[in-house]
C-alpha cells in the first residue's frame, strides 16, 4: 500500500517541461524571476513611467505589480516612491515659485502637500513626526488624603451596619 502511494506522488518523467511551459507566460518568469522582475520594473519606475505604463507593456494589471513589488523588494519599493516624491515635490515648489495667478497656486499647493503626505507615509523615518512622550502627573496631595480618610470612615459605618 505504501509503494502504490509513493508512485502516485511520483513525478512523471516531463514534469519540469510542463512546470515550465505553464510558467511562461507568468509575469516573473517571463522577467527572469521575482526579484529580478521587481528590479527591473523599479528602474523603469525610477526612470519615469508610471506603473500603469510598465503594466499595459507587461500585459499584466497594476496589483499584480504592486503585489510583486512589495513582496519581493519592499525596501527598493519604498526607496524608489520617496525619490519620486521628493522629485515631485521639487517640482511642486518650483510651479509655486512661478505661479502667475491664484489657480496655478492653488494646485501647486495641492500637489506639494499631496507628495509632502507622501513622504511622510514611505519615509516617516525623515519626514513624519516625531513621536512626543508625554507623561502627567497630577498631585492632589491634601484633597488626596482627605479622600482616603473619608473612604475608610465609610468602610467602618458599613462594616457595622452589616453585623447589626
């Protein structure tokens, strides 16, 4: 009975030209595997063309490439999104700067706190808040003390009412 298990687990002799060709047509296989797919399509990002190009010549949708991306090069993922934010901002500011009138200001505006929100959510590191502690104490020093005297006059009038 053993033997009659072990041969069904067995594989058949065309196993990895199958694997292979089942493959093929995978995003990473077709990219060199995981990592390396993640690499390439990170310079690509970084070279300027947005995911959803990289995805309509990859002829795959956009979550698989962030999928793809946050699980096998999260650190790279999140690197290339701060320079990109960091190069958007710039150029935020410099549309503010030139700005002739109050609606190119406006959305000038918009866009540098939409990559300023950006920073802080993939770099909290450099441009999030820094987290403040902050501790209270309160002393309440003879209204303290009066209180406990006052629960413990309590106490005792209940102790005796409940032995009577």
């Amino acid at each position: 009975m053993a033997n009659e298990n072990h041969s069904a687990l067995a594989r058949p002799p065309n196993w990895a030209v199958g694997l292979a060709k089942m493959n093929a047509g995978k995003l990473t296989s077709r990219l060199g595997g995981a990592q390396e797919a993640a690499a390439k399509i990170i310079d690509r990002y970084l070279d300027g063309e947005s995911i959803q190009e990289i995805a309509d010549d990859l002829h795959c949708s956009n979550e698989r490439i962030y999928v793809l991306l946050c699980q096998h090069a999260p650190e790279a993922w999140r690197k290339a999104q701060t320079g990109k934010a960091l190069r958007k901002l710039e150029e935020a500011e410099i549309k503010l700067e030139t700005a002739e009138d109050g609606i190119r200001i406006g959305s000038a505006r918009e866009q540098a706190r939409l990559q300023c929100w950006r920073l802080e959510r993939v770099a909290r590191h450099l441009y999030g808040s820094a987290e403040v502690a902050l501790t209270v104490a309160v002393n309440v020093g003879e209204i303290g003390e009066r209180i406990r005297i006052l629960e413990g006059e309590l106490l005792t009038k209940v102790d005796a009412k409940s032995e009577t």
